[in-house]
DNA sequence: CGGTTGATTCACT
DNA sequence: GTGAATCAACCGA
C-alpha cells in the first residue's frame, strides 16, 4: 500500500486531526541549521459552515487558495504583519485545515533565538511567534506539500499527550461558531499560547513520559 | 485606488 | 487588562 504523508490529513473529521497532531513534530530543515518542535496546540477550522474559517460561504481567492488544496499542502497567510501556517485537510476542493498555534522546541533552539530573541516559552508560544522563531518569514512554501520542500510535519505523534483539553479558537469572537471547542491543547504545556504558569506540568510538560535523550 | 479588516503581538498601566 | 502597531488582502467606488 501507498502511504503518503498527506493521507493523515484526510478520511476522517478534521477536528480528529487536529487533535491527532498534537506531539507530532514539526521539522524545517535550512542551510543554517535545523530546526523543530513537538506541536502542543493547533485550531481546526472547518470550511463554508465555519463562521471564523478563511473558507466560510465558499470564500475562495488567490490569498486562501491552499486550503482548497490536496490534503497536507501547506498554507501560510499573513496577519497583521505576522506569517501564519496552517496544513490543509480534506479533499482537494474541501477548503478545512489546521492552524498550528504552539511548539516545543526541540532541536535548533540556538537558530530559534537567533531569529526571535526571546526566553523561552515566549519564543514559540503563538502562531506568529513560532514562525517567527523558525525564520519562516515568507509564503514562498504556501500550496506546497509538507515533505516536499525543507518543512515537514513527522506522519506519527513522536510524543503522547498526558491529557488533550479542547476550547473556544483564540481571537474568535463574534460568529455563530466563536464558542466551538475547536483548539486542541496539551494540558499542562508551557508552550501553550496564553497559558498560566500555575498551570505548568514543570516535570513533563503536560507529556506521558520525558523526551528521549537523543 | 483608498478605506477597512483581522485565525496577533507587544509595551504599557 | 487595555490600547496600539502593523500590513497584506479584500472590497466597493
């Protein structure tokens, strides 16, 4: 059987994506160096029902055309002067797709500071922030397939979460949708958008077990 | 072609 | 917690 790195993104809600992804690793290979993180939180939005997706009432241009893209194709946009970076799910024509909003670093965490000089978890702890630290600071990846180029998403969870809590999406506020429990987080994750510190699992961060030392 | 708008972030109080 | 910066993209004229 043929097994594609797109084929995790469709056959199934993309809720249940979205909350699959958690602890998958998210990998961008560049000349200075590589970088990557375990993905701690990500939105799923939902296509023309959804009220706060890019895609609601069939809304299709040139700046969104990615998410009605072959599942897994990478869609960056850019908001209020900061790169986002989703992963489109569903059929081609099936505009859904992920938001990811939060990683832990786990390699490269040097390059990161270089292109964002903040302490961690300020470094990655937000959808424009980890693009940011990555330096992916252009749309020359959006309607390309992860693994095609230099930023991939690894096909299975490298890391489990302890405990997965789903709420409202962050900046959706008006809608009939701004009250869906459509954002996946990792309990307990300090690189969780937002997050308190009281509410830090400082041993594990919110994983079943300690990264392996690699 | 100009006014408006965010799936945000940061510096303040 | 609140306000302001910021800019590509959208939309109506």
């Amino acid at each position: 059987m043929t097994t594609t790195l797109g084929a995790f993104y469709t056959g199934r809600p993309t809720e249940e994506i979205t909350r699959d992804l958690l602890g998958h690793e998210l990998i961008y290979t560049t000349p200075a160096g590589t970088m990557s993180g375990w993905i701690v939180e990500a939105e799923a939005y939902l296509g023309e029902q959804d009220t706060a997706a890019h895609a609601f009432n069939g809304r299709h241009t040139a700046a969104n055309a990615a998410l009605y893209d072959a599942p897994g194709t990478i869609y960056i946009y850019v908001l209020r002067g900061y790169y986002m970076l989703d992963v489109a799910t569903q059929a081609a024509g099936t505009p859904q797709g992920i938001l990811i909003r939060g990683i832990e670093p786990h390699q490269g965490l040097d390059l990161m500071r270089q292109h964002r000089d903040k302490a961690v978890p300020e470094i990655t702890n937000g959808p424009g922030k980890l693009t940011a630290a990555l330096g992916l600071q252009s749309k020359a990846l959006n309607r390309t397939m992860l693994g095609a180029q230099n930023l991939t998403i690894t096909p299975t969870a490298t890391r489990q979460p302890r405990q997965v809590v789903a709420t409202a999406r962050v900046g959706v506020s008006d809608g009939s949708w701004h009250d869906r429990p459509l954002r996946y987080v990792v309990a307990g994750n300090p690189y969780v958008s937002a997050s308190r510190k009281r509410d830090w699992d400082r041993v594990n961060h919110g994983w079943v077990a300690p990264a392996k030392i690699d």
